[in-house]
C-alpha cells in the first residue's frame, strides 16, 4: 500500500509541476510573441497562485509534511475561490447585471474544476495519504488549521490582485 501510495503522490507532483510549465510556458510564449500587455500581467497576477504547485511538488517528491499542509491549504482555496465565483455569476446571472447568459457548457467546465478540487481534498484527506506523509492528527484538528490557512490565502490573493487591478487601471 505505500508503494502504490508513493507512486500517486509522485504522479500528482509530476502533474502538477507539467500544468505550471505549460500553463505559464504557454503565457511566455504569447508575451515574447505579442508583448507583454497590462491584460497579460493581470492574468499573471490572478493566476499567480498556481505557481505555489511548484513547492507543492517538490515537497511531495521529498515527502515532506509541509507540503500536505501547504496542498490542502491551496486546493482548500482554490475550491473555496470557485464556488465563491460560481455563487457570484448566478447572482450577476439572476440580478441581470450580465449582458450575455452563461453557457451551459461554461457553467459544466466551472463544476468540473470544483469537482476535481474536492477530489484533491478527499484524496489528500484519506488516511492512507496522510500516514504516508506522517501526518497523525485527527480530522477535528487539522481540519480548521487548513481551513484557516486556506482563508488567509484567499485573503492575500485577493489583496494582491486588487491592488495590481487599481495600480493597472488608476
């Protein structure tokens, strides 16, 4: 069992670090290409957080603690984050505050994004996973830790991405 865990845990690392190289390659690539706009950084800044699946992978291919706490805690924000998001387009939806509908399919890709975080968590969250990573405390404790950690990154994220928004657009 700790072999076929090791071997999940190496294979999440390894895809996590392929989605910032390509995603972030990707977004050098139209930079060098077209210049690098104010849009371009602002999409920078609010993806930003993603660059934090690099420690996340290196930690998890060391097997370290810090980067069970440090994944739940991202993940745990980034599905915090989309149902917040998916919360707000149905409101600006019903209050007819948005000139063109959302799609069905957009509204199916935002819940397939939150479904593969929740899936994320409950992996992480599982036993198997946490004795792996010598992780022993009950669910009672890490969880509001997390929680916590989780709340205070989507605090500052979305500090920084204002602030870079009101210094962009005066």
């Amino acid at each position: 069992m700790n072999r076929k865990t090791g071997l999940i845990v190496n294979t999440f690392a390894s895809l996590l670090l392929l989605y910032v190289i390509i995603y972030y390659g990707y977004y050098v690539y139209i930079g060098l290409l077209w210049g690098f706009s104010e849009r371009m950084f602002m999409l920078l800044v609010s993806d930003s957080l993603f660059l934090l699946f690099v420690p996340i992978a290196i930690g998890l291919f060391l097997k370290k603690k810090w980067s069970w706490w440090l994944t739940m805690s991202v993940f745990l924000q980034l599905f915090i984050a989309k149902v917040i998001a998916i919360l707000a387009n149905i409101f600006l939806l019903l209050s007819g505050s948005v000139a063109e509908p959302l799609q069905g399919s957009n509204i199916l890709i935002e819940i397939s994004f939150l479904f593969m975080y929740f899936i994320v968590i409950i992996g992480f969250s599982s036993k198997s996973l946490r004795s792996f990573l010598s992780i022993e405390r009950p669910f009672s404790e890490w969880f509001w830790r997390v929680f916590l950690l989780a709340m205070v990154l989507y605090t500052s994220h979305f500090i920084i991405t204002v602030v870079a928004i009101s210094t962009l657009n005066p």
